[in-house]
C-alpha cells in the first residue's frame, strides 16, 4: 500500500467553498481501480490548512489511474482554484517495525 500526502492551504474566505467541493470530489477519486481510501483532516491551529491522506494499492494507481483520467479533471476543476500555494504531493510506504 502507498499513501498519499498533501497539506492543502486554502485561499482566505474559501474554507466551506472547499469543504462542500471536496465532499462533492470525493466519488470521483473513490471510483479509481487502486483506491484503497481517503481522509481530509483540518488543522486545529491554523483554520485554511487541510492534510489529504489517501491510501493506494501502488503509485501507478495515482499518478497513473487517477491522474490521466476524467475524473481528476473533475476533481482538478472542483479543487484546484482554492490552494494557495498549489500542495507538493508525496507517496509514503510503511516500515515494518516488528
């Protein structure tokens, strides 16, 4: 399994505009063959900064299966105008600690 992290930070006055957009986008990356599973959590000290974790069976299922097809370009149309600036998105993998 691969995960998927990115801090989001949201433009000033756009927090429930992404709220509402992100539960709309959410389908759309669910549907992708390789999801495993997201999770959008908000920030207690800083109100426009968001962490998105979402679970992939392998790299290829992002930035492949979800990025090249018609659903990201929905998602990007829904999502990508609040960020300020655009998040670095990186893939972490588990280390088996016993």
């Amino acid at each position: 399994m691969i995960l998927e992290a990115a801090m989001l930070h949201i433009k000033q006055g756009m927090t429930e505009a992404f709220e509402d957009s992100f539960k709309e986008a959410s389908p759309l990356i669910s549907s992708i063959e390789g999801y495993l599973g997201h999770e959008l959590q908000k920030c207690l000290e800083d109100d426009h900064k968001y962490l998105l974790l979402v679970r992939w069976r392998n790299l290829e299922d992002h930035t492949v299966g979800f990025r090249q097809t018609p659903q990201y370009l929905e998602w990007k149309a829904l999502l990508h105008h609040c960020y300020s600036p655009f998040p670095v998105v990186e893939h972490f993998t588990r280390i088996e600690l016993e």
